[in-house]
C-alpha cells in the first residue's frame, strides 16, 4: 500500500499482503521506504499519526556521517536504530588492536558498487543480497528483532529502499508466513518510483557521483532477483527460519516477529 509523502519517493506498509495460510499481514505494523532525510515537518506528523515508533536504517555508517542528522534524529516518540549491511571494519591483528575502516571507504560503502559477493547464486543481485546476510548477520539479527518487539509502526529504509530494505523486509515477511509471490511482488513494486528515488538521490552530495553514470535498468527490482534470493534460502538453509537460527535466531524470535505482523 503506496503512501505519499513529499519527502520519500518510495514509502509503503507492506499491511494486507495476503499469507500462505490464508491470513494477512497486518496494517501499520510494518512500513519501508528511501532515505527520510527529506522528510518535511508535515511528512514526521503524517508518519507518527501512523503509529510509528521505531526507524531501523540500513546505511552504511559512511552515508550516515556524509547525510548528517535526519527529521527524526533526536524525536522523543522515535527510536533510531542503525545496523549497516556492509562489511565497514576490518577486524584488528593481535592483542587490544582496534578494528579498522578499509582503506577503499567510502566507495565500498556504497550502495551500487560492484562488489565482490561472498555468497554466489544464479542471479548476481540476488547474490549480493545473500552476502549483506552472510556478512552482517548481527545486523540483520537485530533489525528484525527490532520489527518485532517495536511499540507500533517500524520503519525500515536505507538510501533508495529497494536492495537493502527488500532483504530485510523479505526475511521478516518469509518468517511472518507471508505468500511467496505477495513477497515478490513487494519488491518489484520498487521500480514504479525508481525515476522519483533517483531524482532525489541524484541531488545529494553522497550518491550523486556514484549513480551519474548508471543506467536505470540496473536500479530496477526485477521480480526473479527476490525468486532467486528466496529459492537459495530455501534449497540451502530449509527457509528463512532455519538460515536465521544458524545465526541465533530463537523460536521465541519467530513466534515475537510473527505476533507482530500478523497481529
């Protein structure tokens, strides 16, 4: 469901979507958008009248120092909560030697580059989305524990909210019970804002060079890179269930996050 605010391009609840056993998911407890940089005074009363309570932001740390605080930064009534998906720091050598930025941020801390995955699939968007779960599985952890123990509404974004958000909002709605093509088609809804997420992206100093050159088919989310990012979890893991258990995902978990969107 499309709510339209000034300040995001790409801003939904994913409430209604129907589910395998023949429920929904319920409405206002989950939403998904783009960067909330530019959300104007009337867009943070619109999203609280929502009921939302908790933010869980998806950007690197480089793009959060580069865009500076954002509207709700600081909101009494909102909890922020930062988990990048990228692998930021690498891990200091021998006794008390503190971890260290790489050397190639802030490219590599990016949405878009090409990066080398560390999980490969058939799809090699798929297969980057299967990496952000192989290389922060704290983050992905703790943002879906977020959705599930947040007072109201969680919102879940990163920069355009399509790649990053779509995984994490996939694995909430495949441990939710959601219908695979409902999932699907979430995550190709994407593409009918793409023109709108890059004009507002394309105006800000920390994406602009960086998408310049790119062609818009290679932003669009094509629906069998979600179908091949959910066959892997299944063939490989038995489900989004058991792949996140291998990381310390508990039944209480699942049972919290489904009580959540299913209301």
């Amino acid at each position: 469901m499309w709510i339209d605010l000034e300040g995001l391009a790409n801003l939904r609840d994913v409430g209604g979507m129907p589910t395998s056993d023949g429920g929904e998911i319920a409405t206002g407890r989950l939403l998904r958008s783009d960067n909330l940089q530019g959300l104007t005074p009337a867009d943070v009363d619109r999203l609280l009248d929502l009921g939302l309570t908790d933010v869980v932001d998806l950007r690197s740390e480089y793009e959060v120092e580069s865009e500076g605080p954002g509207p709700l930064s600081g909101h009494p009534e909102v909890h922020i909560h930062q988990h990048s998906l990228f692998r930021e720091w690498r891990e200091g050598i021998g006794e008390d030697k503190p971890d260290v930025r790489p050397d190639a941020v802030p490219d590599e801390a990016l949405p878009w580059v090409d990066l080398t995955p560390t999980v490969t699939a058939e799809n090699p968007v798929a297969s980057i989305y299967l990496s952000y779960l192989a290389d922060r599985p704290d983050s992905v952890l703790a943002s879906l524990r977020h959705i599930g123990e947040a007072d109201g509404a969680t919102l879940v974004h990163c920069a355009a909210g399509k790649d990053r958000t779509g995984t994490i909002v996939a694995m909430a709605l495949s441990v939710a019970g959601a219908d695979r093509d409902a999932i699907i088609a979430d995550y190709a809804a994407s593409t009918e804002r793409m023109e709108a997420i890059l004009e507002r992206l394309l105006g800000t100093r920390t994406y602009a060079e960086n998408l310049r050159d790119r062609p818009m088919s290679s932003h669009a989310t094509y629906p069998e890179t979600m179908q091949v990012f959910l066959d892997f979890v299944d063939s490989e893991y038995g489900g989004a269930g058991p792949l996140l258990g291998r990381m310390g995902w508990t039944d209480a978990d699942s049972e919290r996050l489904r009580a959540k969107l299913r209301g």
